[in-house]
C-alpha cells in the first residue's frame, strides 16, 4: 500500500524531487529541536567553518541537503534499476576495484552518511555481488519498503548480529563485495572511541577484524550530489594496506566530508554514548539511548 501512494513520487523528476526534499529538511529542522540543536553544535563544532558568516551558509545547505535523501531515495528505491543508473553522470577509479577483484580480492565498500549514499550501494549492487550490512529502521512501516528498494540488482543484506557478520566474512572470502556505513554509531563491544572532527565518537572495529581476516581491499565512497538535479558523480577512494586502526578510519571519512561537507549529514547522533559503555574523558559528549 505505502509503495502504491509513494511511487508517483518517484517518477518526478530528480530537480523537483530536490526541490521537494529542500522543504522536508526545513520542515525537519524547524520542528525538531532535538534534531536541529544536534545539527548545529556537530556542524559547528567541526571546526570546518570558523567565520560565522561562512557556518552560517553551510547550515543552511545542510539542512537542505539532509532533506534530499530522504525524498530522492524513492526514485532510487522504485524506479526501473535502467533509469536509476542513469543518474550518474560521473564515476571516479572504478578501475581501482576492478583490479581488487582482477587479484581475487574481497571488497569492501565504505559510504559515510554523505551525498547519496543509498545510490552508492545501487550503484555497485547493479555491478557486482554486494552485500550490505542492515540495521532495521525504528519505523517498522518503512522496513518492507526499504528492504526490497536495497535488495535489487546483486544485492544482499546482512543483519547487524553474528549470522550477518559471518555472512560477511563468507562474501569477502569469496572475493565478493560488501558494504556498510563507516561512521554509523556502533554497539558498545562492536567499537573503540576515536576522534573524529576533534571530538571522541565511538567507531566500528568490525571494517578492521574482516580486512584482517580476509586481506579485502577497502575503498571509500561518496555519491556526490549535483547542483539542479543533475544527478551524481561518484567517488571512490582506495584505503591503505596494511590495515590501519579506527582512528585512521575516521580521519579518511573527514578527508572525504571536506570535499563537500554540506551534504554530510549533520543532523546524525554520531557522538552518542550507549547506556552500557563508560564514557570517554571529555565534556563535549551527546548522550543518547542506544
């Protein structure tokens, strides 16, 4: 029933469906204090924008820009895979994880929550067999929706407990690719505190344990978001071998925020501290329930 009222939606153009997301990010904002405090102090407090007047113009591109996702994921979700590839007018080293694959490397596949990041993992599912790691929504009436918009193509999804980390495992080892969000706040147990932006946040250890066990080759991605609705330019970064630890992880991630950090998703709780987890020695902490 949801897909039935949602799918004309998608079949607007990408500009108006930016233009349409502009007013949910505002809509957002102004009516969640929580959201719109969290937005402000993590933007702020990046030290990427010291002159007022510049942080000033970043806020609101990013509040724009987090409004976007959640609108233009219905054309990704629900139009003809054929007309969603069509949205790249660009992609950046492919090459580089063609020759990964050439040597019988496991890939994985790393997308902050910046740009597009639902058109990354597309667009690799349409190429290779991909799969993703998945963490269930809050909203269980948007969970179908979500999972047969993901599931197209080459794509798996792996549940964010033991059987989907071995699934993992299993892929790489087969010289498969898979996926998941870098700078997603982790479980205690599941992650170590390590700056990012100057600011402790607990970071993933599970990218390290599989490259490690596996010798995967890890590449970072961005599809960046074109001004008019123009589509994307997809970016990918290869990371270093050997394997470096979480903090190294993290200050990849920022050198790839750098490139546009409006479209960076600031509104996020990436500084959060779950219940069960000692908190690291510092004053500048968001604390929230896991």
């Amino acid at each position: 029933m949801l897909e039935i009222v949602l799918r004309p939606l998608a079949w607007l153009p990408l500009r108006w469906l930016h233009v349409l997301g502009a007013g949910v990010g505002w809509l957002a904002y102004l009516l969640s204090p929580r959201y719109s405090a969290r937005l402000d102090q993590n933007l702020k407090q990046s030290g990427l924008f010291p002159q007022e007047t510049d942080y000033r113009r970043a806020r609101r591109r990013a509040v724009v820009e987090a409004g976007k996702i959640t609108v233009e994921v219905l054309a990704i979700w629900l139009k003809p895979p054929p007309r969603v590839m069509g949205y790249f007018r660009e992609v950046r080293n492919y090459d580089k994880i063609q020759r990964a694959r050439d040597a019988g490397r496991g890939i994985v596949l790393l997308t902050p929550h910046l740009g597009c990041f639902e058109i990354a993992g597309f667009y690799f599912g349409q190429r290779l067999p991909l799969t993703v790691l998945y963490r269930p929504p809050r909203k269980r009436w948007l969970q179908a929706l979500m999972i047969r918009g993901r599931k197209r193509g080459r794509t798996e999804l792996a549940t964010t407990d033991l059987a989907g980390v071995r699934k993992l495992l299993r892929a790489l080892r087969n010289g498969e690719a898979i996926g998941m969000l870098p700078d997603q706040a982790p479980r205690f147990g599941d992650g170590v505190w390590a700056p990012f932006f100057g600011r402790p946040a607990l970071t993933m250890t599970l990218t390290s344990r599989l490259r490690r066990a596996t010798q995967a080759a890890a590449f970072m991605v961005f599809a960046e978001r074109l001004p008019k609705g123009a589509g994307y330019c997809l970016h990918i970064e290869q990371l270093p071998d050997p394997v470096q630890d979480e903090a190294a992880l993290n200050r990849a991630v920022e050198a790839m925020i750098r490139r546009r950090p409006e479209q960076y998703l600031w509104g996020y709780d990436r500084y959060k501290v779950p219940r069960d987890a000692p908190p690291p020695q510092t004053d500048q902490l968001s604390v929230g329930p896991e």
